[in-house]
C-alpha cells in the first residue's frame, strides 16, 4: 500500500474516531441539561421557601419588639404610680 494512502487511511480513521467521540458527548449533553435545569427549579424553590420563612420571620420579631414596648411601658406606669404613692404618703404624714 502506498504511504500516502495509509496515512490517509489513518487521518480518516482518526477523523471517524474524533466524530464518533463528539456526538457521543453530545448525545450525553440533554441529559446534563436536564439535570441542570431540575437542579435550577429545586433552587428556585428554596429560595421562595426561604424567602416566605424570612418574612415570618420579621413578623414574629415585630411582634415581639411590639411585646417589649408594652412591658417597658407597664414597667413605668407601675414605677411612676409607686413613685406617686410615696408622695402621697409623704404628704400625709
């Protein structure tokens, strides 16, 4: 066989090989795509669930400082009116 038409013979073989190879790969590549866009969706998901706990979370922490405020200001009503019953009790005697 003449040089040429082996080496030429071999360049067609390794081009078949090479083809073969990459449409293998690319028959793989829905796949990938798939599991990518399902993981994107799961993602997303998370992220909306997080989101809604975030918000409720904010909530009860409203509620709670809204807690406080009223125990603060019970607090101060009671000392205030403590105060204003030793005055009293100051001028009675």
């Amino acid at each position: 066989m003449d040089p040429q038409v082996a080496a030429f013979k071999d360049n067609v073989d390794a081009w078949i090989k090479q083809i073969r190879r990459e449409f293998s790969e690319l028959s793989d590549l829905p796949a990938a795509v798939q599991e990518n866009t399902d993981n994107i969706q799961h993602n997303y998901e998370l992220i909306y669930e997080l989101r809604d706990e975030i918000e409720e979370l904010k909530q009860e922490i409203n509620a709670l400082k809204l807690i406080q405020i009223i125990a603060l200001k019970n607090r101060q009503m009671e000392e205030a009116q403590r105060a204003m019953e030793s005055v009293d009790k100051v001028k009675l005697t």
